[in-house]
C-alpha cells in the first residue's frame, strides 16, 4: 500500500465518520439551543432541564437513523474489503 492508497482510505473513512455523526450532532445542537432559548425566556436556571430532554431526543434520533448508519459504515467496509482483496492479489 503506497501513501496514495493511504490517503485515500483515511478521507474515505473521515467522510464516513462525519455522514454518520452528522445528524446525531444537528439534533443535539438544536434540541440545546431550544432549551437554551426557553431557559433564557422563563429564567428557569435548572441543570437537569438541559441534559434529560437532550438525552432522550438524541437516543431517539439513534433508534431512527440506526439503519441509515449501519448502511453507511457498510459501505465503508465493502471499500475496505476490496481495497484489501486488491493489495493482495
């Protein structure tokens, strides 16, 4: 494996990494920033109303985007498997 092939499959799995993470981030930060703007509205200063919503929402976001992670990460390990199966020929 020259550096090229290297390279090639550390952007492949950064971009996986990124596509997968992606959406799990945008629904904390918006589901953060919901709860942030409601606290600053109501001066309601209480630590636990931040985390309990944002820990549900985020688990649930998983269950539904699960297949669509699984899909991705597949994809990069067929990639992986064929770059294997070519460097050993």
């Amino acid at each position: 494996m020259n550096a090229e092939q290297a390279l090639e499959v550390a952007h492949e799995a950064i971009f996986t990494l990124l596509v997968v993470s992606t959406p799990i981030m945008v629904v904390g930060l918006a589901v953060g920033l919901t709860i942030a703007v409601f606290q600053a509205l109501t001066q309601i200063q209480e630590v636990t109303l931040t985390f309990v919503p944002k820990i549900i929402v985020v688990f649930i976001s998983l269950i539904i985007l699960l297949p669509f992670m699984l899909d991705q990460m597949e994809q990069l390990m067929l990639l992986l498997t064929d770059k294997i199966v070519v460097l050993g020929q």
